[in-house]
C-alpha cells in the first residue's frame, strides 16, 4: 500500500490545523490510490502471478505440502492448458507462495490493484482458490484460515464466500440430466449452485441467475483482463449455472 500521499498530505495539513490535516490526509489518500493504479501490473499477469503463489501459500498452511495438494494444484494446471512454460512458472510462482516470507497481504493488495473496479474478477479469482483448497485438503484447518483471510484482503464478505464454497461443495457436477443423482440431490445441488435458499422467491431465483451469468460470462471476464488460461474456470460455472436455473425453472413452472 502507498503511503507517501498520506504522508506527505498530513504533514502538509498540520499547518493549517487539525482540520487541514484531515483534508490533507484525504487528498494524499487520493494520490495513492492513482499511484497503485499506475504502479499495477496488467490485470491478467498479476492474476496468474497472485493464483499459483496463494496455492502454494495455502499448501504450506499445514507446515507440509501433501501429495493430495500437489495434484490438485496440478489439476488446475490441466484444466487451465497451460503450455509447458506455463506449468514451469505456475510451479515456480507455487513453491515462491510456500516461502515463510510470503506476504500475503502484500500480494492480494498488488490483485486489488490491478483488477481496480472489477469485483467480478475477483470473484473468480477466489472461487479458483476454493476448488485448489477443497481438492487439496478439503479447505480443512489452517487452509481455511488463509483462503478467508485472502478473501477477506480481496472484499470478499464471508456470507459471500460460504455461498461460493456450498456451490463448488455440492452443485457443479452434480446437476446435469446425465448425472447419477436421484432428482432429490439434484434439486439441493441446483439451489446451491445459484447460491440461493429453496424458500427463495421465483423473482429472486431469476435474479440470481441473471448475476452468476454476469459474474461468469467468459466473453465478460475476458474483456476485463482475465488470463485467457483460467477462461476454462468460468466456462465451466457459466454451463453449471445454466442448468441449474434450467432445472429449477421446470420444477417450478417459471415461463
């Protein structure tokens, strides 16, 4: 975080007073913020830079890497094609995130940054971090200290976070006409994947439809600096989401 704005503005107010500092203060805060912006890196390079070192921040969590949370750092590498160069930086940047000098509010400061009035990237950012850490360790102990706590540097509220998680924990995969599960199973994991209660109205079911869709929509992200290697992240949603709302928009007669 700059802090020199501030400084330099307070020091400046003192003169006139307290309430001249106060103004100062506020307009250092203000030079700050357009020096981080102008500081940042582009969008989709600190996104791929900040995913792989907070897996491997996560990993370190329990003092040692398993064997579970290698393949599923892994996994994601595969579901991202990553080229071969891009595996060997991915691993790099994962054993940079095991470091005990990592600092992770350093690093989701640098992503908030970049992504500036993006929340939506963001989102994304963290539902990738919440498939590592339940692959990984099912985001038990200390793993699920440093994910909250990344989300929570990134404005993540914690209601919004539980919501993302139940929906990765119990909807995707689980929903489509193909699957195995009893019609019962299905349902839970539809409302889950649309982050909603079942007493939700049919009005507030559309409507959260409507946002995921807009959350997810990979042409979206893609226009606002999502690595086009983690595109295959929100495609994935965006067809987990859409069946969803197409199986409870049956069961519930919504024209």
């Amino acid at each position: 975080m700059q802090w020199t704005g501030k400084l330099i503005g307070g020091a400046l107010g003192l003169v006139m007073g307290p309430w001249g500092a106060a103004v100062g203060a506020a307009l250092g805060h203000q030079y700050d913020v357009t020096a981080e912006r102008r500081n940042a890196r582009p969008v989709a390079e600190q996104f791929f830079l900040s995913a792989f070192r907070l897996m491997g921040h996560v990993a370190k969590s329990s003092g040692r890497v398993t064997e579970r949370e290698i393949a599923a750092a892994r996994s994601v590498m595969q579901s991202q094609r990553l080229t071969p160069a891009q595996v060997k930086t991915a691993i790099a940047l994962f054993n940079e995130g095991k470091q005990s000098d990592f600092d992770l509010d350093r690093e989701m400061s640098a992503l908030r940054a970049s992504c500036q009035s993006q929340p939506q990237i963001l989102s994304v950012f963290v539902e990738i971090q919440l498939r590592f850490a339940l692959a990984g360790s099912d985001m038990t102990g200390s793993a699920r200290t440093r994910v909250t706590r990344a989300a929570a540097l990134l404005g993540i509220a914690p209601q919004l976070l539980a919501r993302m998680e139940a929906a990765l924990r119990g909807g995707d995969g689980r929903i489509a006409s193909g699957s195995t599960a009893d019609q019962a199973s299905r349902t839970v994991a539809a409302y889950r994947t649309l982050e909603v209660d079942q007493s939700v109205t049919d009005e507030a079911l559309t409507k959260a439809y409507r946002r995921l869709m807009s959350r997810h929509h990979p042409d979206k992200l893609k226009a606002n600096g999502l690595p086009e290697s983690m595109l295959a992240h929100a495609q994935q949603r965006t067809q987990a989401v859409r069946e969803a709302y197409e199986l409870l928009k049956e069961q519930r007669g919504i024209s």
